[in-house]
C-alpha cells in the first residue's frame, strides 16, 4: 500500500483514556473481543457472539451505538436499527467481522465485513472529513465531528484495512487501497481545518463545518471553541505520520505549544456526595497549589479563556455557573494532554528531529 501519509507502526494509536468518562463508558461491547487467540475465532461461543453481532447490522452497513451488540439478539425490524460512528460505533463490530473472516473463512462475516467498509468510505466528505453517521442529518451531525474521537477512530480504522496484511487479506486491493486514500484525505483535512487566531496555529473544534471547515456549535452545552480533549487523538493521527512532512509538523508544535499555553495549574476538580441532585453529588473546583495542571474541554476562540455552557447554551466563564445537571454530567475540566506533552511528544520530537527530546536537551 503506498500512502502520502503512511501511519507509523511503532506509536501508540488512539486510547479511551483520550476521551471523557461518557464516552469511554459507551464503548461497544465488540472491543472486549479483539484479543482473543486465533482459536478461539474458530469457537462455538465465538459463533455464538458474531451472530448477535450480524443482527444488529443496520441495512446500510453500520451499527448503532450504546447497545449491547454481542449480548442478546435483535429481534425487530432492522430498518429501525439507526447506525453511526459515534462512541466507537461500527468500528468495533467490523475489527470483531475482520477477525472473524480471517480465521474462519465464512462468507457471511465477509459480506457484512464488506458492507460495513463500504459504508465508512461512502460517508467521507471530499474534504476528508466525516460526519457522525450516513447520510448525514440536517443538525450538528452533519458537520466533521473531532468530537470524542469520532473522525479519528474512522481514519485508524481504515489504516488497519490498508496496513495489516495479515488481519485483512480478505479484503479486496480496491478498497484497501481506497482506505489508504481516505487516510490520506482525513490529514488534509486535519491540516486545513487548525484553527488560526490572528494568523497563529491553534487547535480544533470538537466539529468543523463541512463545507468551510470552519469551527461550529454542537449541542447547546458544545459551544464553538477550542478544545484540550478531541485535540489529543488528532495529534495522535498527525504524530503517526512516517517522515512527517514541515507542515505536518508545525501542525503538531503549534498545537502542543497551545496546550502548554492554556493548562491551568492550582485546582484539582473535587466531588461531594450531597443528596437531592440529579446525580447524587455536586462537583467544586477547588484551588490546589500542589495539584498538577489541569486542562477546561473548551476554550474560547481569540482569549483562551476556560468556558462553560448549560442546556441554555449561554457561555460563563465559571463551572458553578452553570446548572447542575450540566455541572455533574459533562467532563470539563481534566487531564487529557497530560501524557502527550510528558511523554509522547517529547519521544515523537526526538524522532523527527533525529536528536535529542526537547525534555533531554532542557535537562541537560
């Protein structure tokens, strides 16, 4: 496979930890079967598993999202059956498929395989964005969604189809080759969609516009920002990028100096049983000169200033400011750069560099 923008192999792709306790919490059931020895692909239970998952295959090739999909069978009329990316959706049933195919040969897991790819690469814009289902809706959901990892999950996915020769031999060279394309147009649209802020590279959105790329609202309490979560699997995709080229790269330092420019340091986020709200706790940032920094999911464009919204979609620039179902019920306040800036860009600066690490080289 041959691709403008070949991933590397060796760095650590995409993790649930990147992503807000909701989004982790609504992961497909499907993920719990990919590492299972070739054997046991071969099995009964294994059988047994995939048929649940086959039935709850949407007529256009995908799955819908926070659904048992390997537990009991669906049983109603698959037309009702709604499919989409979101929350890790549709990618997970297709790597169980994958597995399934490779070492069992069956039609049937090829065939809804083949479906369910096909779905994936019809849904891509010509910008190399992806919406958060197909054919996408007249709402938020039609625009590019960054947000909890929707478009990234897609591109990695895709990668895999084009790269592992092993897991996907079955796979016809079209349409891994058309994978490896669509990898490609997912970073262009990376690249063009960072924000800039009189001219400086930023960040992203959590969703972009599909046609101007530009940074838009989602539901009313995901106001237009910049965001320190979906931010962290983008510079996944750039950083596995082999012989990253200088635009690549000034995507990725831009960005990382973002993220170093708006941590917040002195609070830590603190949780307190109290009984009568909607969640059985009431949540306080609390100053903490000992705590380590901490990042807001959103920021606002031109001031980098922490914001926050309710189901009325009014932007405040303090959590209490907001109601408490939105307080407790939405992850604002995290950690999610913490490794990325520690770690990995560090070793991903070393590498492109062919040097030391900014981190030795302070050290030093």
């Amino acid at each position: 496979m041959t691709s403008r923008y070949r991933a590397a192999p060796t760095l650590i792709l995409i993790s649930m930890a990147l992503f807000p306790a909701e989004a982790q919490a609504q992961y497909t059931s499907a993920s719990k079967h990919l590492n299972h020895p070739a054997e046991w692909y071969r099995s009964d239970q294994a059988r047994r598993i995939a048929s649940v998952v086959l039935s709850y295959q949407a007529p256009d090739g995908g799955w819908p999202k926070n659904i048992d999909t390997t537990g009991k069978p669906y049983r109603g009329p698959r037309e009702k059956l709604k499919s989409t990316f979101d929350n890790s959706a549709t990618t997970d049933e297709l790597r169980l498929l994958a597995r399934m195919a490779t070492h069992t040969g069956e039609q049937r897991y090829i065939d809804a395989f083949d479906k369910g790819l096909d779905l994936i690469l019809r849904a891509q814009y010509p910008n190399g964005g992806w919406p958060q289902f197909y054919p996408p809706g007249q709402n938020y959901s039609r625009y590019i969604t960054y947000n909890d990892g929707c478009m990234i999950r897609l591109m990695f996915f895709l990668r895999e189809v084009a790269r592992d020769d092993a897991l996907y031999a079955f796979v016809n060279e079209s349409k891994r080759t058309a994978s490896a394309e669509a990898w490609d147009r997912g970073i262009e649209c990376i690249l063009k969609s960072q924000v800039r802020v009189e001219g400086k590279l930023t960040s992203w959105c959590a969703q972009h516009d599909e046609v101007t790329l530009e940074p838009r609202a989602a539901r009313a309490f995901e106001p237009v920002s910049l965001s320190a979560c979906e931010t962290i699997g983008i510079l996944h995709a750039l950083m596995a990028i082999e012989n990253p080229s200088p635009q690549v790269i000034q995507a990725v330092d831009a960005c990382v100096a973002w993220l170093e420019s708006v941590k917040i340091p002195g609070i830590r986020v603190e949780d307190r049983k109290q009984a009568g709200t909607p969640r059985g706790y009431e949540r306080f940032v609390v100053k903490d000169p000992s705590a380590p920094p901490m990042w807001a999911r959103f920021y606002e464009i031109g001031t980098n200033r922490p914001i926050f919204a309710g189901r009325d979609g009014v932007v405040k620039y303090d959590l209490s400011e907001i109601e408490i179902e939105r307080r407790t019920g939405y992850k604002w306040l995290a950690y999610w750069p913490r490794k990325l800036l520690e770690t990995e860009y560090p070793q991903w600066k070393a590498k492109v560099s062919g040097g030391a690490s900014p981190a030795v080289e302070a050290a030093q």
